[in-house]
C-alpha cells in the first residue's frame, strides 16, 4: 500500500514542484501534497479546524505539511482550497448587509418568491425570511422587455433619488436587478454603472453579469447571494493570504468550485456564490477519477466528514450535474455537482429528545468542542463516540496514534443519554431489543444511535435513487471522509448495495479532487424561441460570444491555464412543458441535428419522442475548463500474495446489538490476491474500515480496498 514519506527528502533541482490540495471541513482541515511525476506520489495530513479563524488551520496545516515532506514554501506550484465558508453563512444567516435595486413594481420578488409552501402537507411550516428585507429594497424606472428592447431607462435625476434612498438603507453592498435584464446585459451593466458613480463606497453588482438566465426571482437570488457573503470571503482571503506570505507562500492560490472544477482567487473573490458546494464537489471528481482507473461504470459517493454526509451519482466516469438545487432553503440557478446531504456525520450530536426518543443530529460538535472523547471539554455524545464505545474505533490508533481517545468519557455521556430515554429505551434504542452483551445503556445508545443515523441516510439514498429512476444494486459505493468507510457497509447493507470500494486515503479525498481540479466555468445565456432557421442563427451568435467572454477569463486565471476545452450545450423541451432538458449540441450546428438529438434524449428519459411538436430553444450553454495537473491517488501495491492476511489482533465489536470478536487489520500490510472474511476491523491512519459478517474484503492492483457481500 502507498504510505507517506519515510522521511524528509531534500529537495534537489530536479526535485518536481509541488501542489496543494486543501478542504476545510467542520472538524478537520485536510491536505494533500501532491508531486506530479514523483515516485513519492502524495502525502496526507489532517489539522484540526479553527471555526474562529478557517485560515489560521490552513497555515498551520500547509506548514505541517510541508515540514514533513522535507520542502519549502519556495517549492510550491500552486494551492488549491475548497471551503464551506459561504455555505455556512447562508445556511447561518450571517453574511452581509445588503440590498436589492429592482425595477419599479417588482419590490416583493423575494417575499413572493414562486409562491409555493415549502412543504405541501405541513400546514405549521415556516417560509424561509427573505435574504434582502423589504425595506433595504429600492425600486428603479429601468426595465426591457422579453425581446431585449428598452422600455424604460432611468433620468439622471431618477438615478439620484434611487442612490439617495439606497444610501439611506445602511447597506455593505447591493445586487441590482433589471426586469428581463438577461435578454441584454449590457443594459442593466449600464444603469449599474450609472448608479455606482454616485455612490462609490457601495459596492454594486448586475444580476445578468453573475448569471443571465431567465427566471427573476432566481437571477436576483443568486445575485443577492453573491452579494451577501462576497465581503465575509473577501475579509477570509485576505486573511489568508496574508497568512501565506508570512509561511513565504508565493505560489498562486486557487479555489474549488461546485462546478467541480477550479478558479482562481481573483475570481473567486468577484464570484464567491460559485464556491458554496465547493468541498463536496471536489471529492466527487476524485471519485470519479477513480472510477474511470477502476472500470466502474456506475457510483454512488458517500461523503461522511464531521458534520454532515452526502451522496452524488456518476455514471459512466462523469458526475451528475444540476442547474437548480437549494442551499439554506434558498434555490440556486448555476452549474453544481449534484451533491444531497443525507444525514448526520462523525461529530452529530446525539441525544434523548423532550419526549425521550433517540434522536442524532443535526446539531454537530465541530471541531471545538468536538465529540466527547476527544477531551477537549464536550459534554455530549457523538456518532465518533459510538463508534468508539461499539469497539470500531481504537482508542489507541486514532489518527495514526497521533490523537488518544477517551474511551470512559465517552461512556459515560452515553450513559447519560439512556437515562432521557423513555420506558422501553432498551428496545426503542437499539431498534431491535436484540441482546447487547453487557447490556448497559451505553451500549443500547451507541447501537441504537448508529441505527437511527443509518436509517435516515437510508431513506434519503434510496428516494435520491429513485427520483433518477436508479436501482442501488446496479451502483458502487465509494465512501470517503473521516467516517465515511467506517459507515459505508452498514449503510450498503440497509440500501441494497453489494460493493464498497474504499480510496486508500479516503479521509483527504475531497483534498484529493482539490490538488488535481481542472480550471472550469460555466456561461450561460437564455434566448427562449421556438427551434427554427432563424434561433438556430441566434444560438450560433450567442455561442460565439459566450466563447470569447470564456476564453478570455480562462487568460486571465494565471499559470495553471492551459489547452482550453469547450463543451456547449443547450436547454430545451416541447412547447408548452415546464421543464426544459439540457442537450449536449450537434457538431455541426443545424436545426434537424439539434432537433434529433433533443428527440432522442427526451424519449431516453421519458420513454417518447413527439416528431408533430414545436421545440423551444431556453438556454444556451457554454462551460470550458483546462486540464489540472495528472494526479495519481496511489502508487500500484507490490507483492501481490493468495495466502490469507494475517490479522495485527483481535477485539470485541458491537454490531447489530450483539458483541462480537473481530480481527483487526493494518492497511497497509495487506496485498492485492488477499481477502479476509467479516467481521473485521481494517485500520489506517486516516479512518477505519468496518467489515461486517457476510462482508469479504480485499485489495485490487491500484491499491483500493473493495468490499462484496456474499
């Protein structure tokens, strides 16, 4: 198996540039230092999260990281740094003050928003507050109409009242938006500019420069949202790099984007609403890296870290894209890896809800105070102390032995959990009532509270799997994160999947992704016509244009920019339907190509094709991307061997309500041509792998551990 450096290699002249590939996660900052063309491949680190201050764990961890591979910040080529610091604002509630400029009559488009409930069949659910209240909201005499012609342009004495009032709301920063103002952008750029002048301290942003795609209410949202964590990650960049140029940090930085790709800090800092999912996107594209190098046509990833766990399918090496998901409750319109969060991670907290039932999460222990064992004064118990109570986790071997868990402690706050169990806990707890062994309430805790996690990621898989019309047996699980591998066989178990294949760092792998991200953006314009001779023209003049305006950002992202690859794309459907498919475009460009091609999809999805109906022409769609650095996840295990594995040790394990004698494994011993049967416990430095009875693992020639269930 590939392991870290032995120990510190001087660097020489030939010795290859190095790369840094970062994701802050809710517990642990992770890294992994990649040399492309190396044979010392990459080396892995965790550094405890600073929820204070994101950038200081950064630092701390980059140098760390150096420190052990034998460099300097010298030997930097480039960072690459994934982060939920957006997402966290939005979902928190505590990005800037800002306000919405929109055309006059159209004040309420945040409160009505598309006038749906936010659930169907709760009639005491609350609607999400609006991000701009209606009172820092101004409306603007400027509009254009659906074919992009002006129909009102505002006065230079408009202009001034609308400055006067927007200055009277206090506001950090302000979004504005023109009625229609996707079919000309160079209109509401105009009127933004216009108003910008007489109010140089406050930073002003044009909807239809983020994103010009029709649909109002969501163009001033994502444009709000830019707007509102813009000067939070702003102040978190700037902290960073002065915290890099105090390491002697020289190398360009870059940031993970939810596209899955990267882009550079400059333009993250214009667009930071690109960077929210970055985190979970990145280990996606890792995963399907790997799969490409694996053969697996179809995968499931599930990312289970500190604070939360996710899932995203890919099929055929390409991950799942949306153009529409939800963030905080907020819809969001751009290009994202389709990542849902499914339920609890390692630091849930888990507790005996106000009328004594089991509950887990989804309030998390973070990184400060963390999960109870970890000793640094947390109170209340968490799924990473379950696991450690269960007999999953050595308390000695955390982390590599580098962290020591406090097994009592972990018990007793379990046991104070059973004490808010209602009658009946034993069985209520643990699901079953199944015999526990000892039968004390922290076991009946700790089974029950892995039990309860399980299912709700159960029930969320397997709707996510059936709205895709996807069968779970037909997928690989590839789990990843600290808890992810440690989780994986249970969750398989409960869904219906029959194979896990677990990365040989699996703890780092959303920093993997990160280290070897293309440079990628998405551009978008909508033209909403009916298919014919003359849209066909259109299209091909507003490609053109979204050619250059992309090339021409991919110049200006510094030296990891290389060949550019272009992949167009255009949003369609039968006139009349509500929702539009997304078609990859002939080459060439005619009207009866793109109109096959838009049959043929449709009726792959849906099961028909109607030749007699007009087609209408949405959104044009252009995203281009250039190749990051060739970065190999593990060097090819040597010493392949057929006799059985011969186990470091044994321990008790609770699974399933009953202690149970497991044998335990090092990673790193074991060679492609083995296998071991469940139970066992496979330990690494970065995580632990459960295998479950009726579970066999072993390890393929790329060094993955593959489970199967007989």
């Amino acid at each position: 198996m590939p392991a870290d450096p032995a120990g510190p290699v001087a660097p020489t002249a030939a010795t290859p540039r190095a790369r840094v590939g970062i994701d802050v996660g809710g517990t642990f900052t992770d890294f992994v230092l990649a040399l492309p063309g190396d044979p010392r491949g990459l080396l892995h680190h965790k550094e405890p999260s600073t929820p204070a201050d994101p950038a200081r764990a950064v630092a701390d961890g980059i140098a760390a990281v150096l420190g052990r591979a034998g460099l300097d910040a010298g030997d930097l080529a480039s960072i690459t740094h994934g982060t939920t610091i957006g997402l966290n604002a939005i979902i928190q509630r505590r990005g800037a003050r800002i306000a919405l400029v929109v055309t006059e009559g159209y004040r309420d488009i945040l409160e009505i928003g598309r006038s749906r409930m936010p659930s169907s069949f709760d009639l005491h659910a609350a609607k999400e507050e609006p991000l701009v209240p209606r009172d820092r909201i101004v409306e603007i005499p400027a509009r254009l109409g659906p074919d992009g012609r002006p129909v009102r342009t505002p006065s230079d004495a408009e202009l001034a009242r609308v400055a006067e009032e927007l200055a009277a709301t206090g506001a950090e920063a302000a979004a504005v938006l023109v009625l229609h103002g996707h079919t000309d952008p160079a209109f509401e750029a105009a009127v933004t500019a216009r108003l910008g002048a007489l109010l140089p301290q406050m930073p002003l942003t044009s909807s239809a420069a983020i994103w010009p795609e029709v649909r109002e209410f969501e163009r001033a949202l994502v444009t709000c949202l830019n707007v509102y964590i813009q000067p939070l990650m702003r102040r978190y960049f700037d902290r960073l790099e002065t915290l890099l140029d105090g390491l002697g940090v020289t190398a360009p930085v870059y940031i993970a984007a939810s596209n899955g790709g990267s882009l550079s800090l400059r333009s993250a800092v214009e667009r930071p609403i690109e960077t929210v999912l970055s985190g979970p996107a990145a280990g996606v594209t890792a995963a399907t890296r790997l799969g490409r190098a694996a053969g697996i046509s179809r995968l499931v990833t599930f990312d289970m870290g500190g604070t939360s766990s996710d899932i995203a399918v890919a099929v055929d090496g390409e991950p799942e894209f949306a153009t529409h998901t939800t963030i905080g409750g907020l819809p969001l319109i751009l290009p994202v890896v389709a990542v849902s969060a499914i339920g609890a991670g390692g630091g849930s907290v888990v507790r005996a809800d106000e009328h004594g039932v089991l509950k887990v999460g989804p309030e998390s222990a973070g990184a400060a105070p963390g999960p109870v064992a970890y000793g640094r004064g947390g109170t209340r118990p968490t799924v990473t102390d379950c696991y450690l109570h269960t007999g999953v986790i050595d308390p000695a071997t955390f982390l590599g032995g580098r962290m020591t868990l406090d097994a009592p402690a972990a018990a007793r706050a379990l046991g104070e959990v059973a004490t808010g169990l209602g009658s009946g806990s034993g069985s209520g707890a643990s699901g079953t009532g199944a015999d526990t062994g000892t039968g004390t309430g922290a076991d009946r805790v700790a089974d029950g509270a892995l039990r309860v996690a399980t299912a709700g990621m159960a029930v969320e898989l397997q709707k996510t799997l059936a709205g895709r019309g996807l069968d779970p047996a037909e997928f690989t699980l590839v789990p990843f994160g600290g808890a992810g591998p440690t989780h994986a066989a249970v969750l398989a178990e409960e869904v219906g999947i029959r194979e896990i294949v677990v990365p040989p760092t699996a703890a780092t792998f959303c920093a993997l992704g990160a280290v070897g991200a293309d440079l990628r953006r998405d551009f978008a314009r909508s033209l909403r016509r009916e298919l014919d001779d003359a849209s066909i023209a259109t299209l091909d003049t507003v490609l053109t244009g979204l050619e250059e305006q992309a090339r021409g950002w991919l110049a200006g992202q510094g030296p990891a920019a290389g060949a550019p690859e272009l992949s167009l794309a255009a949003d369609m459907s039968y006139r009349g339907q509500a929702y539009e498919l997304r078609v990859p475009l002939p080459a060439p460009l005619t009207q009866d190509a793109l109109r096959e091609a838009f049959h043929t999809e449709h009726e792959r999805l849906y099961g028909f094709r109607d030749t007699d109906a007009a087609i209408s022409l949405g959104t044009a769609r252009l995203a281009i991307s250039s190749a990051g650095p060739e970065i190999v996840p593990a060097a090819t295990p040597v010493g392949a061997r057929t006799e059985p594995p011969v186990p470091a040790g044994h321990r008790t394990v609770l699974l399933a309500g009953r202690r149970v004698t497991a044998e335990v494994h090092r990673r790193e011993a074991l060679r492609p041509g083995q296998s071991l049967p469940g139970p066992a416990v496979i330990e690494q430095d970065d995580t632990t792998v459960l295998v479950p009875p009726e579970w066999t693992a072993g390890v393929d020639p790329l060094g993955n551990l593959r489970l199967t269930r007989s």
